[in-house]
DNA sequence: GCAAAAGTATGATTTATATCATAATTTTAA
DNA sequence: TTAAAATTATGATATAAATCATACTTTTGC
C-alpha cells in the first residue's frame, strides 16, 4: 500500500501522453519550483500563467467561502497536475492550490501546455478522461453531502485518504492533514471532526496519534457509508 | 432569453466537432430514438451500450441513494449529450437518466462514439473542455452545500434554471418540476422546498404557478448566494 | 529552548432543517 | 368525468450539527 516515489521529474500524465518528439520542446520550456508547507503554488483571482505538477510533496486545492470558511476540493501528491481548467476562458484560478509539506513542482507556460495539447491528441484524451472521473467522484461528494451525516462523510474521507495517499510502516495514513482541514474537506466544522474521530476511535475503527490516523477495521468503515 | 429550439437533430457538440467526412459515418450509425414523459432513458446499473444527444425535450440525470433518496445531478435540454462518462473503464451506467418531458434523441453506439473520438480531436478537446467546465460548476455545487443555507441555494438552483432553460412568454422559467425534484436537486426535502418557495414569494422575489417559477427581483434573489 | 501561536478535545446551548402529521389541491388514467 | 393517486402547503416536534466557551496540547519561529 506504500505510495511509490516519482524519483524523477516525469511520473505525470503530460510526460505518459507526450510522443517522444515533443517531449523535447516541453523539457526545454518547463520550470522546477519549490514551495514551502502552508506558503501558495497559487491563489484564487491570480492570473493563469501556466500548469503544474507535483515532483515531491503535497497540495490542497481550495476555495475561500466569504470570509472565513472554506472547502478543499481536493488533495494533491506527486504526479499529480494543478491549475488547468480548461480552455483559458477564465484568466483567473478559481481556486487556490497550498502546499501540505515542502513540495517541488514541474511548472508550464500555459500557452505551451495548450501547444502541448494541440500536437498530443492522446494526452488530450487522457485528460477528458481525467476530468470525466474527476466529475464523477464530484458528483458523488456533492451526493453525500445531500444525504449522509457528518460521520459517513469522515469515515468516506478517511477511506479515500487511505486509497490515495496510503499508508506508512507504522499503518499510518501518509498525509497529516489538521481537523481544520479534515473538517474543509468533509464540508463540516474542526470542533466536530474532533468529536466524530473521538467516536470513531471509542468504536476502535480507526486508530489516532497526533495527526496521525490509521484504519483499523476497515470494513466496519465502510459500512458506515 | 428564451431558449432556441433545436429544430433538427445537430445542435450539438458531436456535430459541430465532427470533420464533414466523418460526419456521414455519424450520420449511418445514428438511431432516432423517443421517450415519454417519466420514462428512463436508461438507469443506474444498465449496461453502457451507447451515448444521446438530446434533440427535443428535457432529461433529469439523478442517483439513487438507498432506497427512498436520490439526488439529481443536472437537468438536461435539446443539444446536451448523456451516457458518456471516459472510457469504458466501467461497463454500466453510474447515474440514471429520465425524460421529464416526451423527449426525441439521437442515439450512437458506444464504439462508434469512441471512434469518432479518435477520428476528431477537436471533438476531444471540445468533450475535455465540456467535462472541466462541468467539473468547476459541480465543486461549486459542493462548496455550496457544505457553507450555504437551503434558501440560498434554493436562490441559486433557480438562478440557474432561468439561465440555462430561459423564460417563456409569461415569464416563467422555462422547465417545469416537481417540489420533490427541486429538492433533489437542491438537496433537501420538498417540505423545506415548499417552505422556501413560499417565503421567496412572500418577498417578492419570486412568483409562481403551480409548478411555473418566475424571477421577480433577479438582483435580490442573487444576493443571497 | 522558550514563549507565543496554532491546534485539539470536550461540554453547554442554540438553530436550521428533517421528520411527522394533516388537509387541500392538482394530476393522472380508467 | 370522475375517482384514485400524486403533489403541495403548512403546522408541530425532534434532532444533528453549528456555535459558543474553556482548558489543554502541540507546533512554530525567534
């Protein structure tokens, strides 16, 4: 269940779709960067310049909701790409992407990612594909925030973090996330993530340290959604 | 604002993709199909055969959720597409379609429509376009449940009613539901539906008529998103 | 290494909305 | 056309979760 490492710049669906001739030209124009946990790859109302890509680290994408609330889209680990939204119709990110850990990026002009897509008709391919099942699971939040309580959602976050992010030596979920973050993503407040992970926990399906989770019956989980 | 009627099967994105020689091969393999009013056009758990466009008439798209609940997903009108969701990693359908009113639609087969898309990668882009719009507009919808009020949303849900199925003559939005669709869309219950209906009339923001909404003060309905 | 800041657990209270209940109205279909 | 079925409006009550409050713990940055 050990998430595999990309050891190098390259385990993301621009490099799996790019036929070889072109792969030159994007090596040529992209950009390494790093970001520090909690600094911003970027933010809402920014002006779009260009893609990114996670080489190392994590990411939360989010979405400022008035003043003080927010809700995170989603989470972000290496291979993953941030900050394409389609055709640039929109000049603006609306949403913002935030580091979770120290993390480096592969960076792309925006006009030679869409170079990218014209000369790639499989990456553009894949890409719908992406976006097809990225709609799909939205739909499915949007479906659970209709109808189940608040301790279905976190038992399906945990469930979902577990698949994606795996898990470490000592079973532990590999990404610390805060009650406030766990509490942005399930659509719910910290005070009350605490009191569903201290139920959780008293019911002995999952285990905590810290910020540290991990399952402990994984089944009995799931049935709670 | 009132909605252009498709009046021939071709007001859609696979048409207006679609490379002229290919479009006769489109044009041979495509089935006529029509549905009542209330009938499906296909359900949760068939088996993918193929892909609709819609040329007359209206389509929920919904979920069931256990046994008595569902949540709808959008609602769909003359030159939407329905029934393709990536590839076809999974065999059956994942949400239902149902006609909410007599509908007539186009029909292709699944590996004909596959085909089409490697034959047209501008219809490609097009779909990755379609897919990351509704993907944005889908995350708002989450972000909306889990920060906004049921009034709010209901505001909203009406907002995008008159947007997307304009007004008719009288000034009514253009599409006709049920409370209890409203709510499943909204979701929520159609005691709450009824209830918020009535106190957006009461402030006169809306009027109704039976199942006819009109928008009375657009600017104050979208002060409460 | 330590003080300040950020995050966490848990109790008490409030509130929005679900649920339950009933009567009135509209739609459907025989 | 008419009776049955579906839909709607609205009131009364219950409840999950938000909010408010406080003490405790961990993390951060100088």
């Amino acid at each position: 269940m050990k998430q595999k490492q990309a050891d190098q710049a390259g385990e993301n669906i621009l490099y799996r779709y790019c036929i070889p001739e072109w792969r030159t030209v994007v090596d040529t124009g992209r950009e390494l960067r790093s970001v520090k946990k909690g600094q911003p790859v970027f933010s809402e109302k920014d002006i779009v310049q260009g893609v990114f890509f996670i080489d190392t680290g994590k990411v939360k994408i989010h979405q400022r909701w008035g003043d003080e609330k927010e809700l995170i889209i989603r989470f972000a680990k290496n291979g993953d790409m941030l900050g394409y939204r389609g055709l640039g119709k929109e000049k603006v990110y609306p949403v913002s992407a935030t580091a979770l850990e120290d993390t480096t990026l592969v960076y792309l002009d925006i006009r030679l990612f869409e170079a990218t897509l014209q000369v790639n008709p499989r990456l553009t391919y894949a890409l719908m594909d992406f976006y097809a099942n990225e709609l799909e699971a939205t739909e499915r939040r949007v479906r659970n925030m209709a109808h189940m309580e608040v301790k279905g959602r976190v038992a399906e976050a945990i469930t979902m973090l577990k698949r994606d992010f795996g898990v470490n030596e000592q079973g532990f979920i590999d990404i610390k996330l805060t009650r406030q973050d766990m509490a942005s993503y399930v659509g719910t407040t910290y005070e009350t993530i605490s009191r569903m992970i201290s139920e959780l926990e008293a019911e002995k399906l999952i285990r905590t340290s810290g910020k540290n989770i991990a399952v402990l019956n994984e089944k009995q989980l799931e049935q709670l959604l």
